[in-house]
C-alpha cells in the first residue's frame, strides 16, 4: 500500500511533539537533563520540540500519508516536560476534535476477536468475570494489597447474588506458577466456590489465531511513504508473539458478563474498559 503510512524517524527520546503553539520550531525543550541524570543514565542528547504539523502536514514528505507511525508516544508529565508528546491545546481544533472522538476506539482484526470470543463461549462456557491484574511491572509490584482487595471485594458481592463456582478469567503477569501464597493461590485451591480460567501463550487457541494472522501479514508488503518496506519474517515463531495472547485476552475480558475488575493505572485496563463500553464482544 504505497503512501499510506508514514514511519516518523525521529527518536522519541529527543523529540517533543507540539501542535501549533507557536514556537519556533526545533527550539530546545526546557527539560534537559542535568549532569548527575546524564552520568547515571549515559544521556548524550538533548531534547528540542518539533510542531506535529508544520514537520508533518501540508508541503512535507508525510503529507500523502493516511496514517504516521511514531515508535513511541507518551504524554505522562517528567520533571516539569511532556515525555514526547504535549499537543494538549490541538483539542481546541475542531478538526482534532474529530479525529480523537472517531479515533477512540478501534477494534482488533476479526481474528484476534473472534479467538477471545471463542475462549469465552467454549471453554468457559458460563457467566464469569474477568480480573486484569498487572503485578509485576513498575508502580504495580508495590500495590498487591490494593489491586487484590478490589477483587476480593468484588468477589463477595457476587457471591450474594448467585451459588456457586463463581468464574473467573484471570489475566496477568504474574506466572500460575508463583500464585502460592497469593490471593490468587487462594482463588484456586478454593475450587468448589471458584472457578479458574487462564489463557498461556502456547495454548492452541493463541497458536492457532498467531498462524491466521501470519497468513495474512505474508501476502501483504507494506511499503512507508520513506522508501521503507516491511515484511514478516517468514521465520517467526507464532509462539512468540506475546501481543496476540495480550489482544485475545483483552477480548475475553470485553466478554464478561459478570463484570470487570482492573488494575488501577493500568492502561490495559482502560483499553478494555473502552472494549467493553463499545460492546466489543457482540460485534
């Protein structure tokens, strides 16, 4: 698909992406780091601000592109600066406006949503609620209690309301091997109160959407508007591609009707709890 999308080269690291703000553009971010932050982390750059538009949009290399493709985007404040990107005001454009609303929500391919509707329908095969629980990663690890008394929480509600098991998809990072002596080792030696689904990267399901998906990526070449051509390996292992198992869980999750039970300031959850408001599972 000749010029439908453009890869933006420029590192992430150094590159704070602004929209109209008038400034010069390529000025010197005001965020540089100090001495002590380049010694510890062997920093060699500096960071200047770029303005989204007139880098990319009309009279650019990009401006036949349908779609940019930036490596990575963060809007999370740091020490006084906008990691990457800080296009806050563009929501004054009634033009972004627009983009953002139809942009809010974009669905998986059918593969990767009718995998997790299948796990949900056959092999659960009954009402259940999905519990999203990031635990090993940054901020998450030292929060256990909190995320796991949510769920206990949770749990004791619907208890009330029906009798027993009670299912439940469990999707996190944390190995079934290491659940020992967690909440969640709990969950599952409890099993006449509560029933236990988990989905692993080799299960058949994940293997099986991988290949699909494989297919279909092998008979396409997509060529960027910067000369530069993408092929899938023909090599790959299916079973290494995590971000499928990801994808299916997060389907499965849109599926329960039970409820749904995240990790707070997980941005997996709020994916899914977009899936979920747009009804994802009954398309």
């Amino acid at each position: 698909m000749s010029n439908c999308v453009y890869a933006v080269d420029e590192d992430c690291r150094t590159t704070v992406w602004t929209y109209q703000k008038d400034v010069e553009d390529g000025i010197l971010d005001p965020f540089q780091p100090d001495d002590q932050l380049k010694k510890k982390k062997k920093i060699s750059f500096v960071r200047r601000r770029r303005d989204v538009y007139r880098a990319l949009g009309p009279g650019s290399e990009a401006e036949s592109a349908k779609v940019l493709a930036f490596g990575t985007l963060f809007t999370a404040p740091y020490k006084g600066s906008e990691s990457y990107i800080d296009i806050h005001e563009a929501r004054k454009d009634p033009r972004i406006q627009s983009v953002m609303q139809k942009t809010e929500f974009l669905p998986f391919v059918p593969e990767i949503l009718e995998a997790g509707k299948e796990f949900a329908l056959q092999k659960i095969k009954a009402p259940f609620l999905c519990a999203q629980l990031r635990l090993l990663d940054g901020q998450f690890k030292n929060h256990w209690k909190g995320t796991f008394l949510v769920l206990k929480q949770k749990l004791e509600s619907l208890k009330l309301n029906g009798p027993p098991p009670i299912h439940i998809f469990v999707m996190t990072d944390l190995p079934m091997s290491n659940w020992t002596g967690t909440y969640l080792g709990d969950l599952l030696k409890d099993s006449d109160a509560f029933k236990i689904s988990v989905l692993r990267g080799d299960d058949n399901l994940i293997v099986e959407t991988a290949n699909k998906l494989m297919d279909i990526a092998r008979g396409k070449n997509l060529e960027s508007v910067s000369k530069r051509s993408y092929t899938v390996d023909n090599h790959c292992d299916p079973q290494s591609f995590t971000d499928i198992l990801l994808y299916v869980e997060q389907t499965v999750c849109s599926c329960a009707s039970l409820g749904f039970v995240g990790t707070t300031g997980s941005t997996i959850a709020e994916t899914i709890e977009l899936m979920r408001k747009y009804k994802a599972c009954s398309g």
